[in-house]
C-alpha cells in the first residue's frame, strides 16, 4: 500500500509539473504569437501609409496643375501633370497590393477582434472598398484617356479619384476611431447583441482624427513634392518647370502646417477626456496631479513616474487640457501596470511629431516673411533662392512623413495594451495558429520587393524630364533664379550653359485650334504633339531626328 501509495503521489507530482511545463510552453508561444503579430501589423501599416498619403494628397495636386492647363495651355503646367501622373499611378499600384495585403491580415492575424466586432465595423471596411474601386476605375480612365478626352473631360476625370481616395481616408479613419473611443453597442458576455449601423462614424475621436490625417496627408504629398523639384534647382535645373513644383508643392504644405496646430490642440483635449490614459502617456505624467507641467523632450522613467532630463513648463498642460492650473490630469498609476502603454514610447513618439510640426512650421513662417518681403521689394522670384532654404525645403518632405508616422505610433501604442480601448485586449485577440514566423517572415520578404521594385521605377522615371508632345523636354531655361553657387574670386560669374538636354526649343508651342481659340476643348491634347507649321527652328537639322528619339522613348 506505501509503495502504491508512493508510486501514485509521483504520477501526480510529474502530471502536475508537466501541466505546469505545458501550460508555460503555451504562455510563450502565445506571447511570441501576439509580438509577431504586432510587429507584422506594424510593419504593413507603416509600409501601407506612405503609399495611403500620396492616394489622398497627389489627386488634388493634380487637380490644380492641370485644371491650370486646362486655362492657359501652358506647357509647363502639362509637363507637371504628365510627370505627377505617372508618379501617382506607380504608388497607387504599390499602395493596391500592400492595402490588399492588410487586408488579409485582420482576419489571419487578430480572428478574435473579426469574429466578436467585425459586424460594428463591416460597413466602413465595404464602404471603403467601394471607394478603392470607384478610384480605380477612374485612374483608368485618366491614365488612358489622354487622348480620347478633351482637356475638360480629362481633368474632370480627377473628380472622382481625389474624392474617392478622400472617402476612402474617412472609413478606414472612423474605424480606427472607434478602436480608440468604442461605443453604440451593445455586449452581453463578451458579445455584441445589438449595434447602430453607423457607430463607427458616431465615434468621439473621429471627427479630429479625421482632419487630422488629411492634412497630414496634403503635407506629406506637398512636402515630398517640393523636396523632389529642390532637389533640381540645388543641381541647377532653373528653370520654370522646377520652379513651379517647387511652389505648388510649398505651398501646400506650408498652408497645412500651421492647420495642423490647431486641429492637434483640439485632438489632445478630446484624449485627455475620453483617453486620459493614453494623454498621460504622450506627456509622461506618471501620477494623477493639478497643476501638471508640460514637459519637452526627455525620457520617461517607470519607476519614479517622471519625465528625466526633459524641460519642464509649470501648469501649462493643466492650462491647455482644462484651460485652469487647477485642472486634474490623470497619471498612469491609475490603471494597473499590466493596463499601462509603454510611456517611454509613446513618449517619445509624441515629442518627436511636436517637435517635428513645430519646425515645419517655423519653416512655413520663415517662409511667408521672405515671401512678403520680396514681393515688398519687387524681387522675382518671390521665393528665397539660396541653398541652405532649399535643404529645407528638401528636408521637409522627409520630416512631414517622419511626423505622420509617429503620430500613428502615438494613436496605437497609447492603446495598448487594448484592441478596442476597454473593452478587448491584444492578446484575446491575437490568432493562435502555429506558423506566425514563416508568415512574418513572407510579410517582410514581400514588402521588400515592393520597396526595391518601387525605388527601381521612379529612379527610371526620374532621369527623364518632363514629358511635353511626345518629347521630353529637361527645363525651359529662365532668369528668375540666379545661380546660388558664388563665382570665384576675382573671376566673372559664369554665364549659363546650354543643357545638354533639349532645352526650351523642345518645349512644343500651341497651336491655336480651329476656330482661333486657344482654350477650345476641341483641340485635345494633339495639339501638343503636333509641330505648328512654321515654327522657328523647325528646319533645324537634326530637330526631326530628334523629335523621333523623344516619341521612341
């Protein structure tokens, strides 16, 4: 009976301890599933939005330059349209497949979050889908349509697409806004038994997060834009066709810009109220206090619950939540550790979005002074023209989407650790299938090859000059901008060199149509295609020679 009794005991023990041993082996496979998982959602979706910005931001670019064509037949204007548009069908493209690709994801990766919120959330997601569509078939229509459309009815075509990929940034927005700030349902043990239809537009955050983002989207696009054509005139293309993308795309981000302040303090009071958790993470506050100072800069410390080597301003976080130092804002310690986003983080992400808005703006007002003040003068052109405002203008591209991405960073990890902020937690809904590796691991190989494939076409497309009539045209050489590059001491400025690419001789005249208008729809776009008889320079030797290269290519 002992040794049965013995024999017993240490089956018991070993089920015991091999239950516990299984129990942890699922623990870490579990926790090693959701950190995949984050990080391959992360991943598309940070890859996803930078092709998301240029489908909302360039369509209404395009809409200015060619709607500007459409008035003046100025082959400039047409030049900027032909480039963009080719730029702007390569993204979409890329964006499709890597949109596609997310898609997917939502249900293989979190089957948990579909499965219990994926009825409050289907109509935005099939909404958007329509949109993407409607998109589509009008990019269609635009690419091929160049010369089966008359001008107007070609531009028009642009309607639909800059307002389709604006729809399509409300859905998919509302979506995420309710994520952050849930409600207008209604859940019974963890499932949802009645739902408005609309709830996810009804969403407290949406409004902001939604304005938020398109502007965020213009900057983006208008930011990259100039950066490109600054890039050409810091390598002496001074001519009017860089001027001018420099001047749309500037000044679309620096008209953005300033918006972006104002709608941002809005955001930040509506966090503080509906996501007080997520505010005290953005701004490091660690306990729950009146009189809270805003803190720049530094690194929030987890044990203290206080911002290190970080510059503190008395009261004014109380004054802008609550508009009074008596104001309270609530510090992380109210919520258990385990429901506490990574301060530190989203710390840092917040300030790097401030700090990056900031300089874009002090660039934005650098800007327009230097602007007012040479049109006082008289001066042409009216933007500055030395090098070091064009690094800049080249680097705030570059610093608009560095910003956008942190702000996402700061609109999900402040989330955390929740799916659907207090009501489901990222590790309810993550997939428990075995293989998340291999999929993590095709995930990146994909998006790799999407950036290499993307980096190889606009290289490609960038060698070319703009395409006017077939012929592809580098500059139309004008004196607006003097070279920044001062001439040697003792020697005379140099005068400008011929291009050895075609210069404003290549650029094809307008022809007047039949009729004697010059805006007459009739003409299309053959009239820039078409050599107008007697043209200076036509009997140029070679210029026919070289009008076939252009058309070849």
């Amino acid at each position: 009976m002992v040794q049965a009794a013995a024999v017993l005991t240490d089956v018991a023990v070993f089920s015991h301890v091999e239950t516990l041993s299984l129990a942890a082996d699922v623990t870490r496979a579990s926790a090693l599933s959701t950190d995949l998982a984050r990080a391959q959602t992360a991943i598309s979706l940070a890859f996803h939005i930078c092709f998301a910005v240029f489908g909302v931001g360039m369509p209404w670019l395009l809409l200015f330059v060619e709607g500007r064509w459409v008035r003046t037949r100025d082959p400039v204007w047409l030049a900027l349209t032909r480039k963009w548009s080719k730029a702007f069908a390569v993204l979409f493209a890329v964006g499709a497949v890597s949109g596609t690709a997310l898609s997917f994801e939502f249900g293989l990766l979190w089957p948990a979050f579909m499965a219990r919120y994926g009825g409050v959330l289907g109509l935005s997601f099939t909404l958007e889908g329509f949109a993407f569509f409607t998109e589509a078939i009008f990019i269609g229509m635009y690419l091929y349509g160049w010369k089966r459309l008359s001008p107007r009815a070609h531009w028009m075509t642009l309607w639909p697409i800059a307002i389709a990929g604006t729809m399509s940034t409300l859905f998919i927005i509302t979506a995420n806004a309710w994520m952050n700030t849930p409600g207008h349902i209604t859940e019974v043990d963890g499932k949802v038994v009645s739902a408005e239809p609309f709830a996810p537009f009804l969403a407290a955050t949406a409004p902001h997060q939604l304005v938020h983002m398109l502007l965020a989207a213009l900057m983006c696009t208008g930011g990259i834009v100039a950066g490109v054509y600054a890039v050409g005139l810091l390598r002496g293309r001074r001519d009017a066709y860089h001027q001018r993308g420099l001047r749309v795309g500037l000044t679309v981000l620096l008209v953005c810009a300033p918006l972006q302040l104002v709608v941002g303090d809005i955001a930040a009071r509506v966090v503080g109220e509906k996501q007080p958790i997520k505010l005290a993470a953005m701004e490091g506050i660690g306990h729950t206090q009146t009189h809270a100072p805003l803190t720049i800069g530094g690194i929030y410390d987890e044990e203290t619950g206080e911002v290190r080597h970080g510059i503190e301003i008395p009261n004014l976080l109380s004054l802008m939540e609550g508009f009074s130092a008596d104001h309270e804002i609530t510090g992380l310690s109210a919520v258990p550790p385990e429901e506490r986003p990574d301060a530190r983080q989203v710390h840092l992400a917040f300030n790097v979005m401030v700090g990056l808005g900031c300089a874009l703006i002090a660039f934005a007002g650098a800007t327009g002074i230097a602007v007012w003040r040479r049109r006082r003068r008289g001066e042409r052109p009216l933007l500055p023209t030395g090098r070091s405002w064009l690094w800049a203008a080249v680097a705030s591209g570059p610093a608009s989407v560095a910003a956008m991405m942190a702000g996402w960073e700061v609109t999900e990890g402040g989330r955390q650790p929740w799916i659907v902020y207090g009501r489901m937690r990222v590790d309810e809904a993550v997939t428990t299938t075995e293989g998340m590796p291999v999929i993590f691991a095709g995930t990146v190989l994909l998006y790799l090859g999407l950036a290499v494939a993307l980096v190889l076409i606009l290289r490609r497309m960038a060698t070319g000059g703009p395409v006017l009539g077939g012929a592809i045209a580098e500059s139309t050489t004008t004196p607006d901008i003097p070279d920044a590059r001062p001439a040697p001491a003792g020697q005379p400025a140099p005068a400008p060199e011929a291009s050895a690419r075609p210069e404003a001789s290549a650029l094809p005249e307008q022809s007047a149509p039949p009729g004697g208008s010059a805006r007459s729809e009739a003409s299309g776009f053959d009239a820039l295609t078409t050599e107008p008889p007697g043209r200076p320079g036509a009997d140029r030797p070679g210029a026919g020679r070289a009008g076939q290269e252009g058309d070849a290519r």
